[in-house]
C-alpha cells in the first residue's frame, strides 16, 4: 500500500550529462548563454596581452559587462520563448 510519504529518486538517479540535455531541451538559450559568456571570456584573456595603455580593472570591467550582456540576453529570449510556448503555441483542445 502506498503511503504519502513515497519519493521519486529518478531525479536523483540521472548523471550530469542526462541532467544537462534534458535541462537544454526545457531552456535551449541558456546553454547558448553560457558558450558565448566563454568565449567572452577566453577573447578577453586573449586580448589581455594587447590592451595597450588600458588599466587593467577597466579591461577586465569592460570583459564583465560584454559577458553579462549575453547572458541576460539569452535568458530574456529564453523566457520569451518559453511565455510562448506557453501562451500562444499550445495546441487548441
């Protein structure tokens, strides 16, 4: 007889590369997010060695801020897309 207190371990059952496919199938743009924030990144150590007469902290403000910036682009689009999904994109009963 099953009691109220039965828990689902097949959450808990998945290893990290199932969690992570079925985590960018529910959100696709955050993991879009996440290579551009390290290609951002990698870019600006790259471009570390030819800032020329640039301070360092502002070198690295302005890597922070261009890294942000698709971050938060992608998770806009992201909860764009999934308000569409679920407002406008469901198939009429």
């Amino acid at each position: 007889m099953p009691t109220g207190t039965d828990v689902s371990l097949s959450s808990y059952d998945e290893d990290q590369g199932s969690k992570l496919i079925r985590k960018a199938r529910e959100a696709p743009f955050v993991p879009i997010a996440m290579a551009r924030f390290t290609a951002i990144v990698a870019y600006g150590l790259y471009k570390l060695k030819s800032r020329g007469n640039t301070k360092m902290s502002v070198h690295l403000i302005h890597m922070r801020v261009a890294a942000q910036h698709f971050v938060v682009g992608a998770m806009t689009l992201d909860m764009g897309y999934s308000m569409y999904k679920e407002f406008w994109a469901k198939p009429k009963p």
